[in-house]
C-alpha cells in the first residue's frame, strides 16, 4: 500500500510574523514572514515589484535576481503564498500615503500555500470589474477586494463599540427567539414548516401543518422581558426577516439594533396643541438621551466627528408641512410653503371647507439659483403644476397654474398682485404647485417628491454639492392610526390599522380623543430618527396598561379573537404589574451604509441577498424534493395527493 504523495504547496510552513498591513519604518531591518494574496507585478531596471495583499492591507515585495522574479511572475495571480524577507526603507521619493508606504519587503524565499485556477474576475483591478450579478456568484472573491473588507472590518468595530457602550450604561445583552409565532402586526413574514401537526378544528378527522415565523423584529419578546422586571434595560444586535422586495435599502433578512428600557417617561404635563413645536413633547425622552450618546460616539470614533449635544426635533405635521416627508432632507432648503393664507378670504374659505391647502415650492432667483436651472428642467405629473414667474404670469399664474380648482378661476389681477406681494415673488423665480388635505397623510406629499427631484438634478447637473455633514433630526407625534399601506393591506381588510405597530401608546393629551372614537386626531408616542433624509431608526413608548392595548386590539383595529391570540402572553404580562416602557430599534445595516459612504446596504453585508431577494451565491430560496414536504404535511401546488 503506497502513501499518498503530498503536492509542494500542502507542507508545514512558518507561521506569519505580521500581517499586510502592520509594517512600517519602526521595523526596518528585521526578518519577517507574510502570507496572503500575490497580486500583479512590474519589472524595473534593477529591481522587480509585486503586491502582497491581506485583509488587513498590502505589503510591496521587491526582487533584485532576475531568477526570482521569473520564479514569482510564474505564480498565478491570486495565489495564497507565504513570503521570508527582510524589511527595507523606502528611497524618500518612493515613500507613499498609507500604514506601509514607507517600507518595502526584500524577498529572501516564498512558498506557494494554494495556487489559484483562472478566476472569473480579478478583484484587484478596480477598473475592470465585471457586473454586480457576477460579483454576487462569487461573493468570496468579490470580498478581497479592499473597499468591501474595509466595511466588514468597520462593521465589526462598530458592533463592538455599541456592545462597549450599552453595557457600560448598564444595558443587558439577550438573545431572543428567531422562531416565533406568525402575527398580524407588521409587513409579510417568512413561514417556517415544522413535522409537528394540529387537529383541524372543523374538520376533525384531519390535521394541519404548524409553522415558525420567522421574527420581523423582537417586539413581544423585549416588552416581555422589561414586564418580567428581570431585565431592566435590554439590547440585542437582531437578526430579523421580512419577505419583501429587494431594494437599495432593504433585505429579507437585516440586522438591528434593538433597545428596550423599563420605567421611561410619558410625557410633559402640559397640554401638547397641534402647534408646530420643536420641544420633546412626547414619552422616551430616557430613550432619547440614550440613543443620542450612542450615536454621538460612534461618530465621535468611527468618523472623528463631533455632533451637537442635542439632535433637533420636528413634529410629523410640521415636517410634512415644510419639508413634504416624514424623513426630511434638511441639508438644503426649498421649504415648502402654505399659499392659502394669503389668498382672498373667499377663495381661503373654499379650501378650508373642501379640507384642502394650496402649496408651493418657491425657487427664488436670488436666493436659490442654484437650483433655478434644475427646478425648470423637472417634469410635472398630475399632482403638481410648475409656474415660471415673470412680467407675463405675474397677474394670472394662480389662474392659469392648470390646477385643477374651481376657487382660482376668479382670481383678479389685484388678487394675484397682492398674492405677489406676500409671498414677496420676483420676475425670474420658479414655482411648483400642488394641493393636499389639511392634515398631511402617509410619508410624503407631491411637493415633498418634487423639492427631493429638484435638488438631485441640481446635483447631478453640477449646479449644486450638498454638504455631506451629518443632520440628524427626530420626527415625533406621528398619527397613531391609519389606514393601511399597501404592504399591510392583505392584513387590515380596510379597517383602521396602527401607523407603526400596535403596542404604540398614544399620547396622553390625546387619549381621551381615542375613547370617544376621534382616531384621526389621535397623536402616538413614536419617534423616528433622520439622517439626511433616510429613517435610520424607529420607536415609541408602549401601551403597559393592558385594558387600553385590548382596547386598541379590539375596538380600533377591530383584530378578531383569532387575530388576537398571537398577543395573550403580552396582554397577560401587562396585567402583571409592567412597567411603563419603551424602545427604539436602529437599522444597523442601513447606519453602516451612511459611515462607509455607500449606496447599497449590500456593500456592508458579508453575503447579502439580490437586489430581487434571492442568494446567487448559495442558490436559494431552492425548490425541494415532494418527499421531504411530505414530512411536513406539504404538497407542491398541482401534484395530487397520494
């Protein structure tokens, strides 16, 4: 019997004394051994280069023989190899920006630790890199190169800070289920088949399959933990899931922050009107406090940026109403404005009764010319009319605007001159109209979508560089309920549905509007967290009191006994002496896209799902043998039951 002939490269090898990326001026004339990936070289009169690349940077190897440069051009590219040499100064004007510009390796020996075959893409050549759809195949070469390994290795130190942070503030880490019970409080869920059955209770003599849901968030099981009083103040760093499509920032499975916190506030004690306001008006202020330290440092030791000492608020009503966003980009201004007030009293009265503004984005020549070229050049739709201001419109463009409103027709020449004068128009400003109910709706408005068309323009035409300095802002006071997005509608039938989740608690001043059936007026204890215009994060102060939960439940959203079940642990809890409490769960794939100054969430995901949600890499979602759903209680649509 002949032993096995073992190739060159599958050998004991000395084992690495630093990595790519440690060496510097402070180690020159010692012996050292690298290891990693051997990247193209250049010849020179004297003396050969190659790269040596890690995953924590790249060392340049030089070769004075003539037979060692032959010998290592003759190593494929890519190859794993271990390199013995001796560190060298750099010549002053060879010396480069970076950890190891000013040293070079002098090649004594390498060692081929794994030749590579013939790569379907190179991923040292940064201007040569085929599509997304390929790089995704091979998403483990795709990750050699250095802008996708720096984002990994700047996720896990952020991870680690906010785990520093949180403990040191007295936050416990716990892990919850990712198998849960399917629930009717959020967007559609992943289903879990299980062997286990339950009898059918109306037909007896079969049974049906029993399913896992995969969590869309931790939500029952922080609430429970903080009404346990075993956990006072919890976070996790969450795996969560949601079938939903693949976008820029979405994935069917993501990763957040998760807080939950005992005994936080419910508000201030004085009556809180539908004013405009920049005060915290609303519970959580623990939870803000909190959330605005984390943020704070991260920034502080991620990007060595202060931020100030406190982020600044918007009520839902008043963003909506400036900006025309929940989310508002507050990095430059085109604010919105009301145009209804300074209409003739009449014509005021019209809209008023008809619940309706008037509302228009004023472009001014002299105050906003950079966006003046951009505002003429975008398009309206139906929603929106675009109005250039000069010597000619000046006494009819409310008239002739192409609104589609009865109330402006009779507007006179004197009307529009003094319309002129109160919103202080000069010949050469553009402007884009549009109307809306009284109480802004949903997540943006026409005009909202139009500032943001306007300013991308702008950008993309050159006109205009928005600053890329952090603005965060928190929006609060959102509606409580609402009628149902089109993601939730399979689920709320065209009953009322809660604008974020259920377990929100609404706001003192306005509870007694929601027993006496007022739910439009009803204001919640939700905050959002903006960053340049993108909702980082989500939360709210719950409802701990358990006949008010079983009162939205039940006569609100109108669940039915079974649509409630999902929930009886929770209200039980409440009974049990809960606290009052309330969290916040933060994007942290979506936080990690704005530090690494990415597009795509995908681009700090080690293996990330498709743009249409799907794993090239690993081939799933895969179909599956009709024997193994049969183990399940399972049969593919169409196949005849045996």
């Amino acid at each position: 019997m002949s032993l096995r002939r073992f190739l060159p490269h599958c050998r004991p090898f000395p084992p690495r004394t630093h990595s790519c990326g440690a060496l510097n001026a402070s180690h020159v004339g010692q012996r050292v051994v690298l290891a990693g990936n051997l990247l193209p070289g250049r010849k020179g009169k004297r003396v050969s280069f190659f790269p040596l690349k890690d995953s924590h940077g790249t060392t340049q190897l030089i070769l004075s023989d003539p037979q060692g440069f032959s010998d290592l051009a003759n190593v494929p590219l890519e190859s794993s190899v271990l390199v013995q040499g001796t560190v060298l100064p750099r010549p002053q004007e060879a010396k480069r920006q970076g950890s190891t510009g000013e040293i070079d390796v002098q090649v004594e020996s390498f060692t081929v630790l794994n030749p590579a075959s013939t790569l379907p893409f190179t991923p040292s050549n940064p201007f040569n890199l085929p599509g997304e759809d390929l790089r995704a195949r091979y998403r483990y070469l795709d990750l050699r190169r250095t802008a996708l390994s720096d984002n990994i290795r700047k996720r896990s130190q952020v991870a680690h800070l906010i785990r520093s942070s949180l403990h040191a503030q007295g936050f416990v880490e716990v892990e919850t289920p990712v198998l849960l019970r399917s629930s009717p409080e959020g967007a559609r869920e992943f289903l879990v088949p299980t062997r286990l059955s339950h009898s059918d209770p109306i037909q007896t003599q079969t049974e049906r399959p029993s399913f896992y849901a995969l969590q869309q968030s931790p939500q029952q099981p922080k609430q429970l933990l903080i009404c346990s009083g075993g956990v006072d103040r919890y976070f996790q760093i969450a795996k969560c899931f949601r079938d939903e499509d693949g976008r820029k920032d979405r994935q069917p499975e993501f990763t957040q922050i998760d807080l939950e916190m005992a005994y936080v506030s419910w508000g201030q004690p004085a009556p809180a009107p539908l004013q405009f306001s920049d005060a915290w008006r609303i519970g959580g202020l623990e939870i803000r406090q909190v959330v605005e330290s984390l943020i704070q440092k991260i920034w502080s030791q991620a990007e060595q940026i202060d931020l100030p000492d406190q982020f600044n608020v918007l009520t839902y009503g008043e963003a909506m109403t400036r900006y025309g966003s929940d989310k508002p980009d507050t990095r430059f201004g085109l604010e919105i404005t009301n145009i209804t007030p300074y209409l003739p009293t009449d014509i005021l009265n019209a809209y008023d009764q008809n619940d309706q503004v008037l509302e228009g984005i004023i472009v001014r020549k002299s105050k906003d010319s950079e966006f003046i070229r951009a505002s003429k050049a975008c398009k309206d739709d139906h929603s929106t009319c675009h109005v250039h201001f000069s010597q000619t419109t000046a006494s009819t463009w409310l008239t002739d605007s192409g609104l589609d409103c009865d109330f402006l027709k009779n507007l006179t020449a004197d009307d529009h001159a003094q319309v002129n004068a109160s919103l202080e128009l000069r010949h050469g400003d553009d402007m884009w109209l549009s109307k809306r109910p009284q109480s802004p709706r949903g997540g943006s408005t026409a005009l909202g979508k139009t500032r943001l068309d306007i300013s991308e323009l702008a950008q993309a035409r050159g006109d205009f560089t928005i600053t890329q300095d952090p603005h965060f802002l928190w929006i609060t006071e959102f509606p409580l309920f609402t009628h149902a997005d089109e993601d939730k509608d399979h689920l709320a039938k065209g009953r009322w549905s809660s604008s974020h989740h259920p377990f929100t608690a609404p706001m003192w001043q306005d509870i007694e509007a929601m027993y006496r059936g007022d739910i439009e007026k009803v204001r919640g204890q939700h905050y959002d967290l903006v960053l340049n215009g993108v909702e980082i994060g989500g939360g709210s102060v719950r409802v701990h009191d358990a006949h008010m939960q079983d009162y939205i439940f039940s006569k609100i959203l109108q669940l039915t006994e079974e649509e409630k079940s999902p929930f009886d642990q929770l209200l039980h809890a409440l009974e049990c002496g809960a606290p009052p409490h309330g969290g916040i769960a933060l994007g942290f794939d979506r936080l990690m896209a704005i530090l690494c100054k990415t597009q795509s969430i995908r681009d700090v995901i080690a293996f990330p799902k498709s743009g249409n949600g799907t794993d090239p890499l690993f081939k799933s979602p895969s179909t599956v043998k009709e024997a193994m759903l049969h183990q399940y209680g399972l049969r593919s649509r169409g196949t005849e039951q045996k």
